[in-house]
C-alpha cells in the first residue's frame, strides 16, 4: 500500500511539514479550509465560523502539531472535529461520515454510458469552441463554481481538496478517510458530472453565438 | 480493447496517478480511434488547468472564497487571541 500511496503523489504538496507562523495561517489555508467547511455545512456564515474555530483552536494547540503531516492536513483535522461540534450543536447527525464507496452506483455513470451497447458513450462529446478563451472571462469562473456546488457532496469535497488545493493522493486520501481507489473513483465521477455541467452552461451557449 | 467507460476512468486515472505502461498502451490505443474519448481526454485535461488556475485567482468570484469582511474579522480575531 505505501508504494501505491507513493506513486500518486504526482505533484509536491504546496506547503512545507515545516509549519509556518500562525499569522500565515489565514493567508496559507484560509480559502481551502473554508471550502471545505462550505461544501459540508452548506452554508457559509457557519463555515465562516468554522474556520474561526479552527484557526483559535490551532492557535492554542500547534506546539503539539507534530509535522507527520502537512499543516493543511493538520488544520482540516481540527476542522473535522469543529465540523462534528457543529453538527451535534444542530442536533443532526453529520451527513457524509459514510464515504462515498467506489462499488456505490453513481446514476450519472450509468446513464452515461450504455451497457446495452458495449459502454459507449451514450452522446458522444465532441470537442469544445474555444476552451482557452473561457479563461479569459469572469463569466466562466461563475459558471465553473456554479457547477462544483451541483456535485454531490463527496466528489465535491474530494475534487476541491485535490484540484483547486493541491492535496495529493496520500494525503487527500487521509483527509478524505478513503482508499486510493475510492478518491480515483469520486476525481473520475467529478470530471464527468463537471463536463456535463460545463458543455450546458457555458459551452453550448458559446458554439450557437 | 477497452470500452469507452473503462477508458474515460483510465483517462481520469492518468491525472491522478501513474498508469501501468499496459493500460498507457491500451489507452493510447483506444484513443487513436475514439474521438469521443479523445474529447473527453482534452476536456479533463482543460478542467485541471482551469480549475487550478481558478483557485490561484486573487479576484475570483467569491463563492468557493472567504468573503473578504470574514477574512478582516478572522484575522482581528486571531489577533487579539494571540497567546
Ligand atoms: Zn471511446
């Protein structure tokens, strides 16, 4: 298992197992912590609060902060636990404490694909009109945040952590609780809900003009 | 020959992790002659740059962002809590 762990490492973790000052803190992991604490509460003055939390609690505590893991991974443990305090305080119960298992169906998958037909595409995707122009509009950037918030709460959780935070494999895989297997599964089912998503709200509009 | 779903996972596995030369080969081979898949391969590889540029963004739009009044606040808080 750790040469798998190894080998996914495909890019260097963007922060050192150093630690920085904590006045960092807000700066370095501010924005990943709040996303992660937004696309679980779903609800942004509570993961306001929660990064709040988090950051006092690292405060009183990052004597203790060993180093075996990057400091974003040490933080979104603390954050984890504010999370669970956060549900309790509600009276509900945390609603993804159940990871997303890969042998899970995913009904987008299966719609995607036909069976019947070998597993080809059920519509095909053809290529895009002018993707490298989007990057270019403040337009595209709603509509890309737009569809992250439609994932389901596990893929978006896993893509936002990988993709637009840089956690790698091994250790996204412990922030996440799964296997490298399940967080491969939950990158994959992103990317075909987030095309989807992309081709109808912003790329079909663009071909017909 | 892989089927187009066992290749848009590959494809997808081939931005996390290192594949195995077999599935390289078999993926290369399957992408020679599926366009489709092919889109799909340049559309995965656009939503990595797109979305890691998105979270490099300084003056992204604020949804996935700290606004910046909790970031202001935040930050007194942290202050004024210093040990
Ligand atoms: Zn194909």
């Amino acid at each position: 298992m750790g040469a798998v762990l190894r080998r996914i490492h495909s890019r260097p973790l963007p922060v050192t197992t150093q630690g920085t000052a904590p006045e960092a803190w807000l700066d370095m992991h501010g924005d990943a912590l709040f996303r992660y604490a937004l696309l679980r509460a779903h609800d942004r003055d509570a993961a306001e609060d929660l990064v709040q939390d988090t950051l006092l609690a690292a405060l009183r505590s990052h004597r203790d902060f060993a180093g075996h893991s990057s400091e974003r991974t040490w933080l979104i443990g603390i954050l984890k636990h504010k999370l669970a305090d956060h549900w309790r305080r509600l009276g509900r119960e945390a609603p993804l404490e159940t990871p997303l298992d890969a042998a899970e169906t995913d009904e987008l998958l299966e719609h995607l694909f036909d069976a019947e037909n070998g597993d080809h595409w059920r519509t095909p995707p053809s290529p895009w009109p002018d993707p490298d122009t989007a990057l270019e509009q403040q337009q595209f950037w709603k509509a890309l945040s737009g569809c992250i918030d439609t994932l389901p709460s596990a893929q978006a959780q896993a893509f936002a952590l990988c993709e637009i935070d840089g956690v790698a494999g091994a250790e996204a895989c412990k922030v996440l609780d799964v296997s490298p297997t399940n967080l491969w599964v939950m990158l994959h089912r992103a990317r075909l809900r987030l095309r989807q998503c992309l081709e109808i709200h912003w790329f079909a509009n663009v071909s017909k003009e | 020959m892989l089927s187009c779903k066992e290749t848009s996972l590959l494809v997808s596995q081939s931005l996390d992790r290192r594949l195995a030369w077999r599935e390289r080969i078999a993926l290369r081979m399957h992408l020679l002659v599926c366009g489709a898949c092919r889109s799909f391969a340049d559309q995965a590889a656009f939503l990595r740059t797109a979305v890691r540029r998105f979270g490099r963004r300084a003056n992204a739009p604020e949804p996935l962002r700290l606004s910046q009044d909790a970031r202001e606040r935040i930050a007194r808080e942290l202050r004024d809590k210093q040990p």
